[in-house]
C-alpha cells in the first residue's frame, strides 16, 4: 500500500497581505470580510492554498509581524468569528489556509515584555527574554535589517538592562531558554491547530536560540524546540503543513526538513539564482542549485517563491556568493537605486523591467520544478510597486482588481487606503487589473489560469521524479519530471536572446513529443532533437503515450 500524500506536497501556494487584498467594510483597510469575497477568484485562479501574512493585533511597526497577542485577530481585519467564517469557506471553496507564525519575538508593547521590563532582574517574568547587561555579546550574529537598526540590542531604561532584537528594536526576542516560553508558544500552536488551520509558515526559524562565537543561526537547540512543535501538530493527529522561513544556503536550511522536524523550507538560494540566471542570461549555477537542493532534500520538500512582502534577499554573501548578487545587480536595472538591507527591494515586474515574457518564463519554471510553488499576489497580473514608500511598503499596496477607484480595493475616500493604489504609468490599476484581464484572453492572468490548470492535468510535474538534462546552450534550463506513464519534458530560455539547441532525448527514442500548452506535434525522439526557443521563451512536452489513468479531471 502507498502512504496517502499530504496536501502540500506540490502544492501551489498562493501568499496575500490581508490589509491590502480587499477592504469589506469600506474603511480603506483589507480585512477577513473582503477577502472572504474574493475566494472565488482565488478558486477560478487554480492555487491550492493560501498565505496570509500575520493576522494578530499589532502595532504593525513591522507590517504586524510585531505582535501584541498571538491569540486573536487585530481589530481591523475582523474578529475570531470573521476568520472562522473565511477559513470554512475557503475550506469549502477547496482551499487550505496557511497562518504565519512567528515564534522569534512579540511587539515590544506585548503585554510579557512590559512586565518584563518592570520584573526583578533575573526572574522568571522578566527572562521572558533575553536581557544583558553588556551589548558586546553574540557580535558575530549580523544586524539584519541594516537600514533601521545597527545593533541587535536596544537599551531599556527601566530594566537597566538591553535586550536583544534581531529585528526592529519595536520587536524584542523570547528567551527560548525559559520553559515558560517554549509551553506558552506551544499554546499557541494548540490555539490555531483546534482554529482547523492548514498550515503555518513559521517565521525567522533560524534565530530562536543564541551563542556566543556563532552567527546564532540554526543552533542545535532550535532544532530540538522545532521537533517539539511538530510533536503537537502530530498529537493534533491532522495533516498540517510547517513550512520554515530560514534564508539560508540549501546545506543549511536542510536539516530543518529533518523527519522528526518540519515539512518545508523556502529555497532562498533559488529564488537568488532565477533572478541572477534572468539577469546574465546564463542558468550554470542556478542548474547546480537545483541539483543541489533535490540531492540534500530529494522530493517537493522546498517552497519555491519568486517575491514575497519582503525586500528580494540576496544577503550579505552567505545565502549566495558575491558574484552572484553583483550580477543581479548590474543585469536587472529595475532594482538599480531600491536596495533596502540585504536585497533589492521591488516588486516582480519593475524588476522585470515590466516585461511580462520573463514574468512567465519565471513562473513557467516554478510551476514545473520539484516543490510548492508560490505566487506573490498581483504578480499573476504584472502589478507594479511605489519606489518611496516607507521600508518594505512598495511591494505591499493593494491588490488591483477594477478600473474603479481604488482599484476596486476599497470603496473608502483614497487618503484613507491602507497604502496608495498603484498609478504609475504602465502600472496604473486602470489597465492592470482583474477584471480588464479576465476579459483579455492573451492577458498574463489567464496565461496564470492557464498553466495552474496544465500543471493539474499533469501529476508529474507535482509529485514526479526530477532529472537535469544536458543542455547545449547557456541560457537554456532543460528538466523533466516523470511519474507512471507520463514524462513531461521542460526547457525555458532565461536569455534575452532566441536560443537554438539539441537535447538528447535517446532515452526516450522514438516517442512521440507533442507541446503542452498548444497541443502541437513535434518530431519523434531522438538523441539529437533539435528546438528553437524564442527570447524568455520556454516549453512543457509530453513524452510517449499518456495512459488515462494518469490524467485527472479537473472541474
Ligand atoms: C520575516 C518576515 C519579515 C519580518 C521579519 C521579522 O523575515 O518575512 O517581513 O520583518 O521576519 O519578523
Ligand atoms: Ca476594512
């Protein structure tokens, strides 16, 4: 008997910021209400499972991933009712719900941090988190965000003592050394699991413990505590996703998907190397990250995103090398003067230079690799950004879904959005939207349509065996995925450039190919099978014949 799959594995993941996808109540801010109405898009789109950025109360000094309660809904979104409402009907619309949990640090106005600020020097109350009395400590641990802070610990004047921030000073590290912690988090885990949520993306895993004379990344006791929280999704005895946000290099982020740990892992390294392949038109090294990631952690183990709400991580040489970054940096002029922190910060298409070509050939790519594929709301329609928001804002406006004011985002007067509607030229919500989309069949939108529904009739580019074929051209990434009877070859062109080339298809001689996306024929087999692929031009084949049993039905 086979072991029954889960439901992420291959799974195509959708990630969205509540505030600013769809606003019901017309105050100008996103929330559960709204997005609950825009389910059926989601469904029509073809994604699996949704993303939302954190959801609690917040301050929102960090787009509320400083949080002031890890148990209930900030007030703006709705309340616990409006999120049960929206996960039972994405439950019903087939949808799985993935919350982001964030295990590192709370708001530094969460009620344990002010108590810890006014409890007797090392008690258990105020260890909450991790004080000192000299900031010279764990020096070797980099400042992430670069741009605000340039030290990991803040002075508190009622403590007398500093603690420890990887992130904004607003966002003070727990103390995972205290059990109390380690039970109260793990509460909160029980809280969200009994909610009926699908799946947690479990941010910044990599910092939950310190040491001295480390970059205090992955020590072996976050391990240990990661083992405990897949213990209780475990006893919840339901099948939910654990997917790790560590921006690590594949070698180190792997023994996070130990069995006994978690399920997923972004693959930072990859988004890296797409972005490097597009920018030098040469896909050597994102090759070898592939091979790389499938002999560490064979399987659809890595989460596969292009952008995210962050700044696009490119890291300080550890995640990448250096080379890598500088050719991000001189071949994609749209991220020239957006640098925030360690990377680049835009949206898809202005980094595309708005060329929706590389847009697809990207996606094209993720869609048909090993693993969850993720899409970053508003990149299914080329959505452009506003340069000059503050931090990480420009990749966060809201999601364009008319040529109505706003965008259709929200019917409250514009000063009151959670952030400006795009308008810049070529970006403006009047021409790029949904409903315009919808309605054009050669759009962007439905070429998303399109390949979600090709890449469901295709099983074997969700759970199927991954192989790197010899390539004789540079910029050209040839793959295929196999599983049963079907084998689905895949060749994109990362090159500005038209790209000619041969791929020895002798093991499979004498089968017929025929293209997926068209339909269309091409010569049989054979071990020097000739292609053209046009500049960010790519193909999905179908090799041999493909029994019925092999192709689902999609509805
Ligand atoms: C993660 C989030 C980012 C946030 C940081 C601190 O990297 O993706 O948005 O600022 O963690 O929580
Ligand atoms: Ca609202």
């Amino acid at each position: 008997m086979t072991a029954k799959n889960s439901w992420w594995e291959g799974a195509v993941i959708y990630q969205l910021m509540p505030r600013s996808y769809a606003d019901g109540n017309g105050d100008g801010i996103g929330d559960f209400q709204g997005l609950t109405s825009r389910l059926n898009y989601l469904r029509w789109l073809g994604v699996e499972a949704v993303w939302l950025t954190p959801v609690y109360p917040s301050p929102l000094q960090d787009g509320g991933y400083d949080i002031t309660d890890f148990k209930a809904i900030h007030p703006e979104l709705g309340d616990l009712a409006a999120f049960h409402r929206f996960l039972t009907a994405a439950h019903e619309h087939g949808m799985k719900v993935i919350l982001d949990l964030v295990l590192n640090h709370t708001s530094h106005l969460h009620p344990w941090f002010q108590r810890a600020r006014w409890a007797p020097k090392g008690s258990t109350e105020r260890n909450v988190f991790v004080w000192s009395d000299d900031p010279n400590r764990y020096t070797e641990a980099p400042v992430l965000f670069r741009k605000f802070e340039d030290s990991n610990w803040q002075w508190d004047s009622v403590a007398e003592q500093y603690y420890l921030h990887r992130f904004l000073k607003h966002q003070p590290d727990l103390n995972y050394e205290n059990p109390w912690v380690q039970e109260e988090m793990l509460g909160v885990l029980d809280f969200w699991l009994q909610k009926g949520v699908d799946g947690f993306r479990l941010d910044a895993v990599p910092f939950l413990y310190e040491s001295e004379g480390t970059r205090c990344e992955g020590l072996p006791e976050t391990h240990d505590f990661l083992k405990k929280v897949r213990q209780r999704v475990e006893n919840s005895g339901r099948d939910v996703l654990l997917l790790a946000e560590a921006i690590q290099p594949v070698d180190e982020a792997a023994p996070y998907l130990a069995d006994d740990e978690l399920h997923g892992a972004f693959n930072f390294a990859l988004t890296a190397h797409l972005f490097a392949a597009i920018a030098s038109g040469n896909c050597k090294k994102l090759r070898q990250c592939l091979q790389d990631a499938q002999t560490i952690v064979p399987g659809c183990r890595w989460a596969l995103p292009l952008r995210n709400h962050d700044e696009l991580w490119l890291g300080d040489g550890h995640l990448v090398p250096e080379d890598v970054i500088q050719s991000i940096r001189s071949g994609l002029p749209g991220g020239h003067g957006h640098w925030l922190n360690w990377g680049i910060n835009r949206r898809l298409a202005p980094l595309l230079n708005g060329d929706p070509r590389a847009n697809k050939v990207l996606h094209a790519l993720l869609y048909s690799l090993p693993g969850m594929p993720c899409l970053y709301y508003g990149d299914e329609l080329g959505m452009g950004d506003w340069p000059g928001l503050r931090d990480r804002d420009p990749n966060r406006t809201p999601m364009a879904w008319t040529s109505a004011r706003n965008g259709g985002f929200s019917s409250a007067p514009e000063p009151l959005l959670v952030l400006p509607a795009i308008t810049s030229p070529g970006y403006d919500y009047r021409v790029v939207n949904v409903e315009v989309q919808k309605q054009l069949p050669g759009s962007l939108l439905n070429w998303h349509r399109r390949m979600l529904t090709c890449r469901r009739l295709l099983p074997a580019l969700r759970l199927g065996s991954f192989e790197v074929l010899e390539s004789t051209h540079p910029s050209v990434l040839v793959y295929s995925r196999c599983s049963g009877s079907m084998t689905v070859l895949i060749a994109a062109n990362l090159s500005g450039a038209g790209a000619s080339l041969q791929i020895d298809l002798s093991k499979w001689k004498g089968s017929r190919t025929r293209e997926v996306l068209w339909g269309c024929e091409y010569p049989v087999a054979d071990e020097n099978w000739f292609v053209y692929l046009p500049s960010f031009g790519f193909s999905w084949w179908l090799i041999g014949e493909v029994e019925d049993t092999d192709v689902p039905s999609v509805d």
